[in-house]
C-alpha cells in the first residue's frame, strides 16, 4: 500500500512538474508579491496553531517553517530580476519527484522499494519529457541510492537540512545528466546548452523540499501500520 500511496503522489508531483514552467512564464511582479504575501501568512498561521498534547507531554514550542514561503521567495526573486534586467534569465524549474525520493533514501527504504519507485517515477520521467529513454530512470535510481547510502536521516528532520540535502542531489542528478548526456548524446551542443540551468534548476528544487518531504511525511504516517493494530491481530482469539 505505501509504494501504491508513494507513486499516486509521485505521479501527482510529476503533472504538475511538468506545468511548473506556464507559471513561471506568466508570473509578473504583481502577482508574484501577492502570492509571496500568502504564502507568509500561511507559514505564520501554521506556525502558531494550537497543538493538542496530552498531559504528560510537554508542549512544544512554535517554529516558524517556509514550507511555502520558501518556493514564493524563490519565485518572487526571478520576477524581480526579471524586470530589473528587462531580460530572461535562467527559470528555476523544480524537480518535485527528486524530493519524493530523497525522502525515501534518507528515511532508509528498503532497496528494493526505493529503488521501484525511483525507476517507474524516471521512466514517466523520461517518457513525459523529451529526454532519451533510461536517462532520469538511471539517475532517479542512483540518487535514491546515495542518499539511502548517506544515512543523513537525523539531519534531514530539519527544513534547513532538507534544503541543503535537495540542493546537493539537484546539483548531483544534474552533473551525472549532462555527463550522460556528453558521453552518449548524439548532438555534443546539448549539455553546453543545459549546463547554464543546473544552479536555478538546484535553487527551484531545494525551495520546494521542504514541501515535499511534509507530504512525503504524511503519506508515510498514513501507511505505517499500527504495532498495537499488529498485535491485536496477532492475538489468538
């Protein structure tokens, strides 16, 4: 049930993915302050709703999160900059899958789990997009890999960490495309050309890992079973 949840979200993550960039085509500096104005407002309410804690348990202390802050700054930046050069600069077009799969390699899933997931999200990857066959399938595949590897689980519970954890992989999966991409492409132009959008690619999906890893973390609550559930049904009748 939890690779089923994880690839209905992931899914999910990878249509919208792939209408990120009509947003940012469209986005004017207007709009952009209106939409960074509520995602403020929403960070500060979330930050300040009450908790409900049982008596034994000490309360904790609120925590101001940019869940979604973070991804509106990120778009109100390039707005700015776009209308201070009166030009086009690079889009920081997220990835929304690769957070999915950070999450899954730092909380330690099983390989084999991971490593399904991973393919079938880099093979409709590969088929949505026009990238050839096999290349996000393979670097999908690896980054889950490496992160399980790391074992950064303890460091990735912080938003900052989980930042700093989707900058890193968003620079790696890019590296290992355009050396993929020189080594097999057919067109040696191709990763000269990409290579000036791997830093705002990494800033656009770092601003969204926060996001990402709270619903990864919903969608991972929503299927853990219950051990007390376990041992009732374990228990003879």
């Amino acid at each position: 049930m939890r690779i089923a949840a994880f690839l209905a979200v992931g899914a999910a993550l990878l249509a919208l993915q792939a209408n990120v960039f009509r947003l940012v085509d469209e986005l004017h500096l207007g709009f952009a302050i209106v939409i960074w104005l509520l995602s403020v407002a929403v960070d500060v309410v979330q930050a300040f709703r009450p908790v409900h804690v049982t008596p034994d348990q000490a309360r904790p202390l609120s925590t101001l999160r940019v869940d979604w802050s973070l991804p509106a700054t990120v778009l109100l930046g390039y707005a700015l900059l776009t209308r201070l050069t009166q030009g086009h600069p690079q889009r920081p077009i997220p990835s929304l899958v690769l957070p999915l799969i950070l999450f899954m390699g730092v909380h330690e899933y099983s390989l084999a789990r991971g490593a399904a997931v991973s393919f079938v999200l880099g093979y409709a990857t590969d088929v949505l997009g026009i990238a050839p066959v096999g290349l996000y399938t393979f670097t999908y595949v690896a980054s889950f890999m490496v992160a399980r590897a790391a074992g950064v689980r303890l460091a990735a519970q912080t938003v900052w960490m989980q930042v700093l954890l989707a900058l890193a992989f968003a620079l790696l999966q890019s590296t290992m495309v355009l050396v993929l991409l020189a080594i097999f492409g057919r067109d040696a132009w191709v990763p000269r050309s990409l290579y000036p959008l791997a830093l705002p690619h990494a800033i656009g999906t770092a601003a969204v890992a926060p996001l990402i890893f709270r619903i990864s973390q919903a969608v991972h609550t929503a299927t853990t079973t219950s051990p007390r559930a376990d041992v009732g049904r374990g228990a003879p009748s």
